[in-house]
C-alpha cells in the first residue's frame, strides 16, 4: 500500500491516529521537504514516530516517483506531507499537482493507494471567525521582483469581492531557490528558505490596486486578516484583523514566525462574523466602524 | 481549558495525537449528535478513548453552553465535532454558527478556548482530483418539500459557474425531525435519521434548472462527481464521476452509505482534473469527450 498522510498545520501531535499506524506499519517513509515549514524538525519527527525519515523534495517526488514507489505493492510505503494531501500550501509549491503526479504513477503500476486527511489552511482558516461558505476561489501570491510581478490573483480577488466573498491569500515560500550566479555555473546552492510576509503581501496587493484602480481593494476601508501559525494553539498562533492600511502599519514582528496567510474580507460580511473577529482587531473601533459604514453589517 | 476537537471524517482513528490527549485529560467530554453521521458509534469511540461521552445534540450545545462550559477555566472540557471545528457538513447543521455562539461564550466567561483542528469535506473533496484552488463558493441543498423549495443554492452555483469554478455541493441531513403531529402535540419524539440521496440531490438542481432556464446546469452535458463517505478508505468511499444524467441514472445504491456530496464541475477544468478522475467516471468515453467538446479540456 502507498500512504500518502497529511500531518496537519503544526507539530508532530497533528498526525492522527490512522496515520500514524501507517507509518509505524510502513518500511519506508518519506517526508516532502516542505514540511521545513512545518513548526517542528524532521528529528524530532523521527524520535515521536520511532522511525527515519528520508527527506523527499519537490524535485525527487516529482521525478524520482518510482523510487519512491518501489515495492509499494508487497510493502507499505508513506509519502508525509504537510496539512491535507489535496490542500494547498502556495501555488508555487503546487502540492496538489504533485500528488496528483505521483498517485496517477502508482495507478499506472497497480499500486493501492490510501490517501489519510488532515486539516489544511483551507479549512481551519474558519478559526478567525470568517464563515468558510463566505469564501470564493483561494488564490495565491507569489514574491515580485523588479522586473516580474505576475498580478493574475487580483482577477480572482475581484471575482470574489465582486460578489461579496472573502478570499483566503496564500503566501509565497521559496524554499529551494538558487541565486542567478548559482544557477548560471549549475552550483547547487541554495538560498535559506524566504517566506512572504504580511506586510509584503499587502504592499503586492495594494500596489496592483493602483494599477489597475477597479477599486476592488482599498487601503483604508478594505479589511482583512492575517493569519499566524494557524492550529499552533493560543500561545503561539496569531490572527490579527483591520484594515489594509492597519496591517501594513503593524509591527513585522508582531506577526511572529511563518507561515502567514491573509484573508480579503469580502461584502456579505455578516455581523457575527465581525464581532467574532473582533476579539483579534488592531484597532476595534475602525474595526467595528468600518464594517458597518462600508460593509453594511448591522451592527449596534 | 474548553476544547473543540475535529475528529476528522471518518471514525474513532481519524483524531489527532493531540486531539486524543485533550480527551484524555478531559474531566467532561461532549460528543456532539452529529456525530451520528460519523461512521462509528458513540460506544465505540468511548472504549478507544477509555472515556465516558456525554452526548450534545443542537438545542445543548446552543442552549446550555453554560452548563457544558461549566468548570472549564479550572478544569479541561471537550466538545468534540465531526470534521473540523470550523468545517461545514451541511448548512442545514450550521455546525460552524454553533459553534461561534459557544466560543463567544467562553470568551465572555474568560475560559481559554483551544481549537484542534482535523480534515473536513471542504478539504479532502480535493481526493476527487478536482483541484482545491479551483472551487468557488460552497452551497448547501436543503431537502425539498411540496410547497417549501428553497432555491437560493441555485443563484451561488450559477455565480461559480459563470467563473468557470467548481462548486461542492453539501446535502441535507435531518438528524431530530419530527413529524407534523408530534411537532403539533408537543411529543419529543425523532424520526429517524434521513439523508440526501445524490439522485435526489441532482434531481433537486434539475428541477430548479427547469424552472430557471439560465443554462447554468445541463442535465447532459454538465459534468459532476459525487463523492460518498471520504476519508473512509479505498473499501469504504465512493467517488462516482459522470454527468448529471448519468449520477441520477446510477444505482441508489451503488452510492451505498451517507454522508453524501456533490461537486458540480466548472469550465475552467484542467485536463490533469479530468484524467485523474476518470478512474471514477460512469462512462469513461463520455467523461472524456464532454471534458473536451464541452468543456474545451486539451485532451488528446
């Protein structure tokens, strides 16, 4: 049997119970390399799981799938990624497709497959308050440059405001990325891994809005909300709720470690889903404020 | 400390390590009804966590949040859900509304609340192949009377499919009905537990087609995946992939046991979509060539 286990959004208790007989059971088990931004170390995997783990990145499950289908027939083998096998972390990681890849090659070979779920940034983005059938199509955000600022996420952004629906931001993350020089002499070297943060996201977003000006973000009566470490507990999550302006304006710091995701609050904002997240406002009055003056919430 | 514990999709292994620790180290622990969707039975789950479970239907945990949150700032109280704390099994349920009220509560009563996350359908529908970022707002369908058919599912579907964006369709559950003359008596007694069929279901948006006439859903040529007990394993789900003719034409019980949804298929369907869920297609020619002549999908 081919396992492959999602491991949930934190540490090495998130994996649930099925899945962690699967890979006890397992004579080899793989862990995709993205779960560097799992919040804990693959040694510290190994030690909970009383098992090692062979470190798989994108490259290798990409390409070298019949390795690490091998014997998948007579043995058990399990593929670790993080979340939900068919979430999504960032569009750049392309996880799914991935998965996609690697199960239609297990087919190919007769291989059985079990896929064991776990939650995603997809689901358990609810916990800011925001009602996940409020939500339109994810989108995703990847780093610009000077001279490459692909902007496609603000017609999905648009297509979801212009019907009154949040939109859950993904965070661009290079984690395997090799510097122009690097790259050119063929030098594998590559750079520490970059995440996207708050700030630089909004700053992507608003830039695009003043290109483009359909009016469909505004800095100061957009809001928004920022996620933390979602699933890492009270003490170490973070969710922080205002204005584009507000989120720009907050300490960098203040949002604390990766991964980070934004939700663009969208006009069928209802007045629980406000006074839920309120709680995580940067400043509860605009907060409060503007969901009623701009976002017609009734609110007292 | 009050917990909400997601217990994933399928039975008593689907929690979390962590989940499982915060049962353990519970004083009280609240199951709530729902959880007669979940594929196991309240005695089960209580002899693989070695705890007594207190069942919690609607009306308690809406109601006497008070009593369930009793203790909770000097002692550990679980609610355990199906799926995730802040995933949706049907609007019907409104699991997520519930639970808002619940945790405004605690808040109010200055109880530290932890959310434990796991899978939910709005995730693991991705198991189909039908990519994640490609899914607009989700709906619910509401079972059909002879004079109460509420189509405003219909308007959110057509909004999806205008973008060319899949929509899952979650479908009703009625878990504590009563009927007409024992409503009318003031007997608490339930019928017993119905869910939607997915002949039912599609039939249900057919008619509401009929009515409408926008061409939003073509019993012919509008393709969709119906999706059976997921996360239950290769032996226990069912993924059955065709047009709406041919789900509505298929066994009822080849569907075999709820929970039941459905994915209505957008346009903007990548051929990777369709060649990894023609495993599960009725009529794999035809799967095909409307993915192809309908759809527009590049497939050889």
């Amino acid at each position: 049997m081919f396992y492959i286990i999602g491991l949930g959004l934190c540490d090495e208790k998130d994996v649930t119970i099925r899945g962690l007989e699967a890979i006890k059971g397992s004579s080899r088990i793989y862990l995709e390399a993205y779960t560097s931004i799992l919040m804990v170390q693959k040694e510290k995997l190994e030690v909970f799981y009383e098992k090692p783990l062979i470190l798989a990145d994108r490259d290798m499950v990409e390409t070298e799938s019949d390795e690490i289908l091998a014997n998948a027939d007579k043995e058990d083998v399990s593929l670790l990624v993080v979340g939900d096998p068919f979430g999504k972390l960032t569009l750049d990681l392309a996880g799914q497709q991935t998965h996609t890849d690697i199960i239609l090659r297990a087919r190919a070979l007769g291989i059985p497959i079990r896929v064991i779920h776990n939650a995603s940034i997809m689901n358990a983005v609810g916990v800011c308050g925001l009602q996940l059938y409020n939500f339109g199509q994810t989108v995703s955000l990847v780093f610009f440059t000077d001279t490459w600022k692909p902007d496609s996420f603000y017609d999905r952004i648009k297509e979801n405001t212009d019907l009154g629906l949040h939109t859950l931001v993904l965070l661009d993350i290079k984690v395997k990325e090799q510097s122009e020089e690097n790259l050119a002499r063929g030098r594998k070297i590559y750079e520490p891994p970059r995440y996207m943060s708050i700030r630089q996201a909004v700053s992507q977003l608003i830039e695009i809005e003043s290109l483009r000006q359909t009016g469909t973000l505004s800095p100061d009566t957009t809001l928004a909300v920022a996620l933390s470490r979602v699933g890492g507990g009270n003490d170490n999550q973070g969710i922080v709720a205002g204005t584009l302006t507000d989120l720009v304006n907050h300490p960098e710091d203040a949002f604390g470690d990766p991964l980070h995701s934004l939700v663009i609050v969208g006009k069928r904002l209802h007045h629980l889903e406000v006074e839920y997240a309120q709680e995580f406002a940067v400043d509860l009055e605009r907060w409060r404020n503007t969901a009623k003056q701009v976002y017609g919430c009734a609110l007292d």
